[in-house]
C-alpha cells in the first residue's frame, strides 16, 4: 500500500537567529529584503511578491538555523503531518507573524532541525520592484527603438521570494527516504560520487504545473549545517547592481557571479555578518512531471558553466 504523502504547494519563509541582530538587520537590507513588522525579538522580512513575509531574523544567544516553511496544500495535510511526523507540534496558531494562518512543526528524522508546515497565510498585495522588464539589442535583432535608454540607479537587489533553501545531512539515504516518501517531493538531479548518491536537487511534485528546478537541496557530510538560503530578484542587470551594493558595503562575497549548470539559475553567494549563506539568483528552470530525474557525477565542473572558480570550501 503506497504511503500517503503530504502535499506541498510551495516553499514560503526561512528562519535565522542571530547574535548580532542590528548588523543582521543592517545586512538584510542591503541584501534586498522590505521589513515588514518587528513583534517581540523577532524582524519580518517580505519580498516585492505576494508572500506575507520570506525570511525571519530572530535575535538570540547563538547563530542558529531554525527551518524552512512550507505551505500545504490543505488542514487535513497539517492535521496529518501532526500525527505522523517526527516529533511533530499539535497545529497551532500563527499569532503576530505576518500573514497569520496556522503551522506544525517536526523534527528532521537524522540531524534534528526544525522543519515547518504552514497552511492558510493570506497573501499581500505584490509591490513593484521598481525596475523595468528590459528590452535588449542583439546583432542582428534590435528591440529598442530611438533614444530608448537603459538607465540604472546603485541600489540593492529587490527579492522577489524565497526560491530555495539547503542543508548538510549526517545520513543522506535516511533524509531521502524520508522526504520522498513523506512529500511530493521529487529529483531533479542525483549526484553521485563513488557509486554512491550524496546530493539531491528536489522540487515539488505539483503534476503538470510549472514548478522551479528545485525548491530543497541537502547533501551528505559529517556535521549538519545549513548551506544556504536563495531569493530570486528580478533581472540580471538587478542581480549585478545588488552584487555592487553589497561589494561597496564591505560584505564578503562567497562565490559568484556565475550561471549554474543544475537549474541554469545565474547565482551570486555572500555571507551575512553572522557567517550565514543567502544567494541571489535569477532565470531559473521550470519543470513539471514530464521532467525525468537527471544523474549526474560530483564534479566541480558541475556546478557551473561560467563564473569564478568553485571555493575550495563551498561544499564542505
């Protein structure tokens, strides 16, 4: 008898802690993120997108990654992943976050992290990310006309949403058994080293609906942590403007800019104050059922088409 999965819709918001919460909150900025509200010790943070917030920086003792949401598909799904999950909450209410609506919250079965469900937010109004949809002129095709200028002003990137979150696994085979069979969750990619699987790239199962390449990405190594967090922004010119902002504030730069070969997304790491990964990225795939899982070899030139060469110690 086939396992009941919970049903995924889309990923919706990360959480951080952090010790430093005035140079987190300075970074997110700079980073491209609105705020929205301040209740107790946490900061919501929202994108120009129709999701009430997309990432949380609460103020604490330690730095500390403290899950990912996602929302399911319907309360029946929520009340299900309340009684079967891992260590999982009662359904309980979303007071004073952005969007209310109602979460549980399990356990990671290897690691132990927190991993939440979310079901009924109400969407805001999407805002405009104050840059244009560019017309470009190549050589032999110009879709500008006279004295149609391209023009920017320094800025941040605008995010736009959260489009995927990663972690480092102690027991890939567990964590993969477990997440698709519990999920809708399904492989873009497989990457193997010595026979054996240690990387996964997975979307969302959502039929025939268009879905991004992937939405959760996790690894095998030998102490958990998350690896990063990514938001979309809204075009390359944006992306490299925010590349700017962020070099010119003094941020360290963790690897990019560069185009992906695994979801050809164009991608741009940095560290956050508190050592914490967040990407840029844009122009993404989109994949729906027809989509088969792709197996690919560990190798740095897999990761990449273009762009500085992989840190020694992107994956580690």
């Amino acid at each position: 008898m086939a396992t009941r999965q919970i049903k995924l819709v889309r990923i919706a918001h990360v959480f951080y802690k952090h010790k430093d919460i005035a140079a987190a909150r300075t970074f997110y900025e700079d980073f491209g993120f609105f705020e929205s509200s301040r209740v107790g010790k946490r900061t919501y943070y929202r994108g120009y997108g129709t999701e009430p917030f997309v990432i949380c920086a609460e103020e604490g003792e330690t730095d500390e990654f403290l899950g990912p949401a996602f929302v399911v598909e319907s309360l029946e799904d929520l009340q299900y992943a309340s009684e079967t999950l891992p260590e999982a909450t009662k359904i309980y209410e979303l007071k004073d976050v952005p969007g209310g609506g109602q979460c549980v919250t399990f356990k990671d079965p290897v690691d132990g992290w927190p991993f939440h469900l979310v079901f009924g937010q109400q969407a805001i109004e999407a805002s405009s990310p104050e840059f244009p949809d560019l017309k470009f002129n190549y050589p032999t095709v110009k879709n500008r006309g006279a004295s149609e200028k391209q023009r920017f002003t320094k800025r941040p990137a605008p995010v736009h949403k959260l489009g995927h979150f990663g972690v480092c696994l102690t027991d890939f085979d567990t964590a993969y058994e477990f997440y698709t069979k519990k999920f809708n969750f399904f492989p873009s990619e497989l990457v193997e080293a010595d026979g054996k699987i240690v990387t996964t790239f997975l979307r969302i199962n959502r039929g025939s609906d268009l879905v991004d390449h992937h939405t959760f990405f996790f690894f095998q190594g030998p102490k958990f942590h998350v690896h990063h967090s990514s938001f979309e922004t809204h075009d390359f010119d944006a992306q490299v403007l925010g590349h700017d902002w962020l070099r010119h504030k003094g941020y360290k730069n963790c690897w990019g800019v560069g185009r992906h070969i695994m979801g050809s997304q164009i991608f741009d790491y940095w560290f956050d104050p508190s050592g914490f990964i967040m990407e840029h990225y844009v122009d993404g795939d989109l994949m729906n059922d027809q989509e088969a899982t792709h197996l690919s070899p560990a190798s740095p030139d897999n990761l990449h088409v273009w762009g500085p060469d992989l840190p020694p110690d992107f994956l580690k």
